[in-house]
C-alpha cells in the first residue's frame, strides 16, 4: 500500500490522532471515520505500544497516511502537516501522567508537550481503570492538564462504553485550515 506524504487537502483543517494502548483502541477506526465525516483530515500517532491494539493496515488505509510511532530521522519526509486539533483516544494512565508532568519521551508525549505549547487545541478521552483512576497523581495530573486548557470527555472506566465522538464535541469545529508559515514561534512544526 502506497500512503501519501504531501500537505493536506486545501482547505481541509488536519487533526492529529494520538492513540494510547488501551483494548478501546481496536475501534480506533471509528474515531477517525467521525472526524473525516466532520471535515477533518486525520493522521495517527500512537504510542509504540498501542500499535500492537489496533490494525494498522485498516487505518493507514483510512487515512492515507502512514502511523507515526517513532520520531522521524532528519531527512526524512513528514508525512502530516501541522495539526489544528488533536484528539488523544484512548487517552491511558501512563501517557496522562506522564504529559501532565512534561515527560516527552515517545513521539505522541513530544506532540502534545508541544502542542500545548503552541496553543493547539487537544481533546482527551481518558481510558483509565477506577482502580488506577483512584490514584493522587492521576487526580493531580487531570488538574494540572485542565489548567493547561485541555478538554475532557467523560472518563472510560470500568464497564463504561467508549463514546469515540465526544472527543470530537469537545474540539472547534473542522473549518477551512488558514495557511500556515513554514517557520516561527507560533506554528507547530509537522511530525
């Protein structure tokens, strides 16, 4: 399968989908197929382990585009431009705690670290276990992320259903993508 690595359709705004390892994550398909059908061109970015719970050849093949799971070696090409959204479903424990508290240390830690940073808008489903969501640091860590202007849905948590579109209510509207500069402070950089 050939995907694309060019810019965007012109005028359609593009929304970066970071996928954590959670068993939610096997209809990840269904969150991408809502957002397209919303006017979003989609791209993936999953964290390495959330490859292993979906399948990678229906979603490339849904979005044209290969998923991101490792940073890019200098020359490579990006394959996704900057995002105007960001959409993280399943949203886990480990990848909330860890962003909350700046750790970068995956390719879909590194784009929201710096998403926020670049005033990107990001919606978050979280799929957390009650037993782990009881935990202080994940309490703090929601506090410290809300505060950054991250928008949440309501928690999957035991024996809840995942409600793939409600990450897509929480986000602006897909409208026409302004242009972007190529450089500068105020533009996310494409992955």
């Amino acid at each position: 399968m050939t995907v694309q690595t060019e810019q965007p359709q012109p005028g359609k705004p593009f929304l970066y989908v970071v996928v954590c390892a959670a068993g939610a994550a096997a209809d990840v398909g269904e969150l991408i197929t809502a957002a397209q059908e919303r006017g979003w061109e989609t791209g993936v970015i999953a964290t390495p382990l959330a490859m292993e719970f979906f399948d990678t050849a229906a979603v490339e093949a849904r979005t044209g585009r290969p998923i991101r799971s490792a940073w890019r070696r200098p020359g490579d090409p990006r394959p996704f431009p900057a995002p105007d959204a960001v959409a993280v479903a399943p949203a886990t424990f480990n990848t909330l705690n860890k962003w909350a508290a700046g750790i970068a240390d995956t390719l879909a830690l590194g784009t929201l670290c710096e998403a926020y940073g670049l005033g990107v808008p990001i919606a978050v489903l979280p799929c957390v276990a009650d037993a782990l969501a009881a935990h202080p640091a994940y309490r703090a860590s929601l506090v410290r992320l809300r505060e950054m202007g991250v928008r949440f849905g309501d928690p999957y948590g035991d024996g809840a259903e995942f409600a793939w579109e409600r990450v897509l209510d929480l986000l602006p509207p897909a409208v026409a993508a302004q242009p972007q500069p190529t450089v500068g402070p105020a533009s996310m950089p494409p992955v």
